[in-house]
C-alpha cells in the first residue's frame, strides 16, 4: 500500500491548479517532518488562492520524533472554531 501511496505523490503535481483554488485551505506541517518538509507544506499554501499555513513546532512525521496527538487536535480545533463563522 505504501509503495501505491509514493508513487502516487512522487507522479501526482497539482500545483499548477492550485492557484485557482478558492477553497479556504489550512495547510499543516510539521517544522521536522522529514517525510513531506515544511517547506513543501510552505509551496502548497503560497501557491493556493486561499490559504493559510500552520506548522506545529518541534514534531515529524515519523514517530522517532513523538507523537503530540494533544498539540494535533488542539491546532485541528482552533482551526475549526476560526472557520465556524464562515460556515
């Protein structure tokens, strides 16, 4: 499955469409992801008509860094109630 998922992101390019994107997008990074960089989460939220970037400090993708799920969802909730009046 893994295998499936890589191919699909290192083939996949979406970023010329992403400039026509008025959707709101929360991008969310991780400031020590190794697997998809913060910089990469930077590029999508740049390039998307409406956008805002979070990066969630001092975590990774990979669990060799810890897993902050209370961090996740607290960023995922305030997130959530900033959009609610926009519902």
């Amino acid at each position: 499955m893994m295998a499936a998922q890589w191919r699909a992101c290192l083939e996949y390019d979406s970023t010329t469409k992403l400039p026509t994107c008025q959707v709101p997008m929360h991008v969310i990074a991780f400031e020590q992801d190794l697997q998809t960089p913060p910089a990469r989460g930077k590029l999508v939220a740049d390039l998307a008509g409406n956008a805002q970037l979070h990066i969630l400090p001092g975590m990774g993708h990979f669990s060799m860094f810890g897993h902050k799920p209370e961090a996740v969802c607290s960023m995922i909730k305030a997130i959530m109630e900033q959009e609610r009046p926009n519902l």
